[in-house]
C-alpha cells in the first residue's frame, strides 16, 4: 500500500475516533448486526468537519473537499477493516458492501466553493462538494430510486456466480440506469450479470426545482438601478433522510455535488444535496438621519411614525399625500418575518381610490422594500398549481407561485377586479385560513391514490379596486348605512377577509398640484429627487424596516386592558339580532398585530396605549367603511387630521390623539363594563 494513502486511512481512524463518529459508527453497525438479515449494502453517514481533517492531515482534507469519492473510499476501507477486526457485522462479506456517505458541517468561505447559475464560469464537472442557496419554486413527490443493488456471474461454474462481489451502489449525479441495468459483464470470465433482485436496496427521492435568491428581483415591479444578470432554475435532488427536508417557498442553504443529467437531447445541470443548513437572516441597523430623527420626536409616540408615513415614497408621490394608506404599508412591511413561525401576523391591505395609477405605483414602490416582496403578473396564477415534473420521470411537481415565492413577506396582486370570480373566491378561502389545498390526482400522476396536499400561505396580500368602477360612494341611500362604502362588485365576505380596508380621499384639491407637479418633472427627468429623498433614501427605509421587524415587542398590561376593553365594546355595539356581530373572530387579533407593528415601527420594545390608539383608528375606520359608522365615530382621515408641515401642526395632531384617546375611553367605559377583567374564552 502506498505510504500516503496509509497515512489518510490513519488520520481517518483517529479524527473517527477524537470526533465521536466511531462511537456512532459501532452503535449503526449494531443495528444492522441486530436484524440478523443479510443486506447487499450496508450504509452509513459520517460527518466531516473538513477544518479539523486539514489540521490532521492536509492531504486527506484535500481529498475530502476536492475529490469526495475518493475521500470516501478511503473511509470505506478503514469502516471494513474496523467491521471484522471488531466482528461488528456478521453477514457482512466484502468491503464493497460498505456504502459511505460523508457530509462535511461546513466548505471554506471561498468563492471557489460558491456554486449559482447567476454567474461565469460554472464549474459543474468536477464532482466536489459546492455550496449554494436558493428559493424552492416546485417540488416534486418522493419517489424510490435504486441505492444499491447485488449482481451475480450468470456462468454456474464462475467463482463471482454467488456472493456479494459485485455491488453497486449509487453515487452522486448517477442515474437509475448507471446503477442498474443488464449490459454489465463479469470481469473473470466475461459473461453477463444478471441482477439478484432479492439484495436490491431501494431509497427515497425527490426532485426539487429552485432560483437564486437574486432573481425575486424580476419578479418586483418598480426597479432602482438594479443591475441585470441571468436568471436560470436549476433542479436538486433530495435522497433518503434528505426528502421533504425542504419546503416550497423557503430560502435554503446547502451543500451539493453538481452533475450534468442527460435527458433525450436535452442536458441539465443538476445538483445532489449532501446536507442542508438554515439560512443566516440578514440584520441592519438605522441610518444615522433616522436616529437623529428619533431624538428629535422622543417627547410623543405619534411623532416618529407621522414623520415616517409623511415622507415615505417621496420617490413616487410628494410627501404629505396619501398618508394613511402610507403609514398602512409601513405597518404591513414591519409585520413581515423572514424566520418560519408557527404563529404570524399578517396585515392584508384592500386600497380603494379614484387613482389607480398613483396607488400601483405607490405599491409597487413599497413591496421591494421587503426582501421577499412580489409583484404578481397577471399571467400567472397566485396560489400553488400541479404539473408534470419536466425531467420526464411523469410524478407530480407542485409549483410554487407568487403567494409561495412571497412567502414571510408581501405578494401585490394589481388590480382585485382583473382576477376571475374562481381566483376571487379561493383568495378569500386562503385570507380566512392561511392555508391553500393542492389535488394531486393519482392515476394522471401514476399513483395508486389521489392525493392532498395542504400549504401554509404565509404572506399579506395587498390590492387595490378602482372608486370609479365599482359604486359610487358616500351616497347615503334607504339601504346604506353612514359611511358604509358601496362596493357591490366585490362579495362582503371578500372585503371583510382583509385586515384593512382603506380609502384614499386625503388627496383635496390643495394637494393635488403638488401632486400633478410631481408627476411632470419625474415624466421629464425621472432623476430628479425630491430634497427630502436625499435624506431619507429608499436604502435608509430599508434598512429600517428590516430593524423594526426584528424587534421582539411584548403587549403592555394596560395595552391589553385597551385593546379587550375596545374589542368587547364594539361587539357589542356592532352586534344586531338579525346578523349577528359584524366582528370577526379574528378582530381581536388583528388588533394585537396593528399595536405590535407600530410599536416596531416606533422602534420601541412594549406596546403602549398610544400604540393601541393608532390601531383603534385604523381599524375603525376600516370598520365604518365595510359596516357603516357605529358610536364610536371617527373621521375618515382619524389619524391624519392635519397636514403635516412644520412643527405646530404636529402639536395640533398630538392634541387631536389625546382627545381621541379619551373619546375611546368614554366609549369602553359606556359599553364595555367590567373589561378590565380578561379571560382566554374573551
């Protein structure tokens, strides 16, 4: 044996043994010792941490990150001689039995260990270990394929005729056909093999379909200067303990082996994941003009999230416009999470205004201040849908679409009226529920059984319908309530299953020529920035709300006692015998969600009663415009009295709140008794 390749088998042995892979090496030997069944493949999983092998052995780390299948025949052999020399296996015959599947913890920091298809040159031939990270767009359904299998001389007097001397086993990039099939000859005599199907070792598989993180950004609408690159998919596949490891819509980082599959004419580059790793999720702090900013307006818990809302978007519309939608969308970008939670907020927007164009360019702005924000076109479908997998294998992929692609942050879907009454229908389905249901029907998919699979859709959505085409409103007719909003083209289970329904009528004559002002220098030079946006970019915002968002907020005692007392007493006030209550069951939480975002927006840590304030006006005025006014009457424009244009005008909101704030007392105190007492059942 050559002295090198001794010295790797015993550096092999002694990080088994320093790494506690030997000990778990014994303990699998001794299940398998334990079936008392003989197998034709016996396989087990090491764990590598390529850092301590190089300190052991540069040699052998080198073969591990550069030639893996040979790395793992080193470790086959020391796990042979280990096996008999401990007599751990019985039924165990030769070393090529001996199926080894190293997964190392983790690759060098290098970009030459740094796969993705958006970028040259791509080094797929060379059969080492890569990283890379990606959305799932689709995903298939696990299916077997062949993990080893026992071939036997088919000449009786051939020594090979019997025992376990040709095994082969599957490795990375292979297909079912490399690993089984009937041209293989015996190297002794030359006579085929043939296949001892009693020994064959069948796994799990599945082929799922991802893009890199970079392309969301074709699926943005508004665009600043992002530079272009090329967007392609590419396919993975998960084996054995790996399967239904990942989900559709979820970001992933992972270690692979790229292979190039030929399918008829067509070749794919492809990649078998080794092991999969959670992504690290970005954090960021605030600019230095949103610190100074925040000292400055330390003395209210108005004044901060006002003078955000005023100038946001300053990039499409003048600051001082459309405020409360405004302050709606920062709201909705701060309840966006990028870790996966059991339990979410969700903050659902349905704009209605006699300007469509101002408000899809406003959208558009805001949902790429999210990472995970989508613009969904029209051509496409919004929930999951069921194709045939492309690779020809004829089993069901699940494709993910916009909602999916959204996933932990906001899917867009333009205009509500452009969707079909069917799409209408199952998006109010999925608002109520949060999840979407897939049919997979067997025979078309060749399953014995049909299938359904359940999807989590964990995003908000935002929309917007035009005043104009739907009824006209604030006409007070013998069958409309005061202040109810008159939108017969839409179903009112529909318009209810958004959190907030908003109007923009804020924009009086005295705003609009700013506002056309606006629009006819970006049409002549779109460059030109407003002096506020110079300030405040849209880098600033973004790096705020990926702050705030992070912010782990908790609900004050008397934020509690605000919010129950409000919920119980508009019950009651909004409950008849005919209908019932007009209340939700989920109004109590989604005015829990409204305190917490502008809590976060605020930059603060423990929802407060002002917090809770600005979430009552929201919401009721959300309520006046799908049920009609109650007692507790607001104004339309409750949040925003006052343009917001020196110092004095923030006093006068501040004094506007307060009263407000006691007005909502006053009404919990007539209607809600006793609410100072919660209970779980309330």
């Amino acid at each position: 044996m050559r002295p090198d390749l001794l010295r790797m088998k015993e550096v092999a042995l002694i990080y088994l043994d320093r790494s506690g892979g030997l000990q778990k090496f014994v303990d699998d030997c001794k299940r398998y010792n334990d079936s008392k069944q003989s197998y034709a493949v016996y396989r087990f999983i090491i764990s590598i941490n390529p850092s301590d092998i190089a300190e052991l052995d540069a040699a052998l780390g080198n073969q591990i990150l550069h030639k893996p299948m040979k790395a793992a025949q080193i470790f086959q052999s020391v796990c042979f001689i280990a096996i008999k020399t401990l007599s751990l296996i019985e039924q165990l015959q030769t070393e090529a039995q001996i199926n080894i599947v190293l997964k190392p913890t983790h690759l060098p920091p290098l970009p030459s260990y740094v796969l993705s298809l958006c970028e040259f040159p791509l080094d797929y031939m060379s059969q080492r270990f890569y990283m890379s990270e990606g959305i799932v767009i689709a995903m298939g359904t696990v299916t077997k394929y062949t993990q080893g299998a026992r071939f036997l001389c088919s000449e009786e007097t051939c020594p090979f005729s019997e025992g376990f001397n040709y095994i082969r086993v599957h490795i990375p990039g292979a297909t079912e056909s490399a690993t089984v099939r009937n041209d293989f000859v015996c190297s002794l005599c030359a006579s085929p093999l043939q296949e001892d199907m009693k020994f064959r070792v069948l796994g799990d598989k599945q082929l799922v379909e991802m893009i890199d993180a970079k392309a969301l950004s074709a699926f943005q609408g508004y665009s600043n200067n992002k530079p272009h690159f090329r967007i392609q998919s590419f396919t993975v596949f998960l084996r054995d303990e790996l399967s239904n490891k990942m989900k559709i819509g979820n970001r992933y980082r992972f270690i692979g082996i790229p292979a190039c599959i030929q399918n008829c004419s067509q070749v794919t580059v492809c990649i078998e994941v080794n092991s999969i790793h959670v992504t690290a999720h970005r954090t960021s702090g605030i600019s230095e003009n949103f610190k100074y900013l925040l000292s400055l307006t330390s003395s209210s818990c108005w004044r901060f999230t006002a003078i955000l809302a005023n100038i946001f978007a300053s990039q499409v519309v003048p600051p001082g416009t459309y405020n409360t939608l405004k302050l709606s969308i920062l709201l909705s970008l701060v309840q966006t999470c990028d870790r996966e939670r059991e339990t979410a907020d969700y903050l659902d927007l349905l704009i209605v205004t006699s300007d469509t164009l101002i408000a899809d360019r406003l959208l558009n702005y805001s949902v790429c201040l999210v990472a995970r924000g989508i613009r969904h076109p029209a051509s496409n479908d919004i929930f999951p849908t069921v194709s045939k997998d492309k690779h020809g294998t004829g089993t069901a992929s699940i494709q993910a679409c916009s909602a999916l692609l959204a996933k932990g942050g906001i899917c867009f879907i333009g205009d509500l009226l452009s969707h079909k009454k069917d799409k209408l229908e199952l998006l109010q389905s999925v608002l109520e529920s949060r999840t979407t249901t897939v049919f997979i029907p067997g025979k078309k998919y060749g399953e014995d059984v049909d299938q359904q699979v359940i999807l989590p859709i964990q995003t908000s959505f935002w929309t917007f319908v035009d005043e104009d085409l739907s009824s006209k409103t604030y006409v007070q007719k013998d069958n409309t309530l005061i202040g109810k909003l008159d939108l017969r083209s839409i179903a009112a289970n529909l318009i209810d299953a958004f959190g907030l329904l908003i109007r923009c009528n804020e924009l009086s004559c005295q705003r609009a020529l700013p506002l056309l002002d606006h629009i006819m220098k970006k049409a002549i030079d779109p460059e030109v920035p407003y002096t506020i946006s110079q300030q405040f970019r849209t880098q600033d915002y973004e790096e705020l709300i990926v702050f705030a968002k992070n912010l782990q907020v908790e609900l004050s005692s008397e934020a509690e006692r605000l919010i129950h007392g409000y919920y119980l007493a508009s019950r009651r006030v909004r409950t008849d015998s005919i209908h019932g209550s007009k209340l939700s069951t989920s109004a109590l939480k989604l005015l829990v969600s409204l305190s917490k975002a502008h809590t976060k927006l605020s930059l603060r840590k423990k929802v407060l009663e002002e917090d809770v304030l600005i979430a009552v006006l929201l919401f009721e005025s959300s309520l006046t415009l799908k049920h009609g006014a109650s007692v507790f009457c607001v104004a339309p424009n409750a949040v925003f009295p006052f343009d917001l244009i020196d110092e004095n005008s923030l006093q006068q909101r501040d004094v506007y709140l307060m009263q407000c704030h006691q007005q909502l007392l006053q009404f919990i105190a007539t209607y809600g008794p006793g609410t100072h007492v919660t209970t779980s059942e309330e």
